[in-house]
C-alpha cells in the first residue's frame, strides 16, 4: 500500500483519536457508570429516576445513603450489606468536577446551582403539571435518563404540556 505524503497531518490525529475513542464513546452524553450495582436499578430506580452519581458529590452520597430511613419523607431503609455496597460505588463514582464540588442544598439534586442553571428557562408550572409532577422526575423530558443520557437531543415535551408552556424547549 502506498503511503499518501499529502496526508501525512492525519496520521497523528487518526492515532490520538484511536486511543481517546473508547473514553469519549463512555462520555458522550452517558452519566450512569456501565458498572452500577443491580441493586441500585432495583432499590433506588424503582421509585425514582436512577441517577448517576455523579450528579452529587461524595458527601452528599455520604448522607443521604446515611439517612435512607428517612429519604426525603420516606423509609427506604435496605440491609446494610447493600446499603454498603451501594454507599461505595456512589461515593466512587460521584461528581468530582467544579459543578458539583459543593452540596446542594438538602443534598437534592434539583437545588444544585448547576441544575438550576440549565433549568433556568423552565416555567415554574412545568415542575406542578400533572405529566411532570416534580423537578426530580427527570424521565418527563429527558426520554433517555433511565439510561443516564441526559443529552438535548433526547428532551421532549412532557405530555399534556400547553404551548405557553413550552418555551424553554425553543432556545
């Protein structure tokens, strides 16, 4: 094979993003760790949207997986061997860039600066409507996030929503 000198610049680049692919692939708009424990798809995700732990950083994990007797008005109480196991792959995987480096408020996501930054344009009746019913159920307009994916190309309109409503989906 005969090697073309006119396109000799792409051989570094065509090497670099070789070795970088398979780190950029797992980013690319995927949050949730392939290695998530099943117990957390069936303790936690069975009665929230699973989400990935780097959302919080690890002191909020901390407490909250501390505190499961009372989450958020609710006994989710689990034995302590999964509550151990689950504690350690939160705390291992949770949000360590500037974003999430303090804890939000009552260590909810949906207090966090950043959350509240890109949410920003959302009408506040959007959280109440009936097809939404928080700003915690992300899965109303983020049709991927029981996958993690959290990426603009995948929003939606939750259903039911009025046009007047809809405005932060336009810019």
């Amino acid at each position: 094979m005969r090697f073309d000198r006119s396109r000799r610049h792409l051989l570094p680049l065509t090497a670099a993003l070789m070795i970088l692919a398979p780190g950029a692939q797992a980013d690319s708009g995927r949050l949730l760790p392939r290695d998530m424990p099943a117990a957390y798809r069936q303790e936690c995700a069975s009665c929230h949207t699973a989400y990935p732990p780097g959302m919080l950083p690890a002191a909020s994990w901390q407490r909250i997986m501390t505190g499961l007797d009372k989450h958020y008005g609710t006994d989710a109480a689990l034995d302590a061997a999964t509550v151990k196991q689950l504690s350690t792959w939160l705390q291992s995987n949770a949000g360590t860039y500037k974003r999430v480096s303090e804890a939000p408020p009552q260590d909810r996501i949906t207090r966090s600066a950043w959350f509240e930054r890109k949410h920003r344009r959302i009408e506040p009746a959007v959280w109440t409507h009936a097809s939404v019913k928080s700003a915690a159920n992300c899965a109303a307009c983020h049709s991927r996030a029981d996958q993690g994916d959290y990426e603009d190309d995948s929003l939606r309109f939750p259903t039911g929503l009025d046009a007047r409503l809809r405005g932060a989906w336009n810019h």
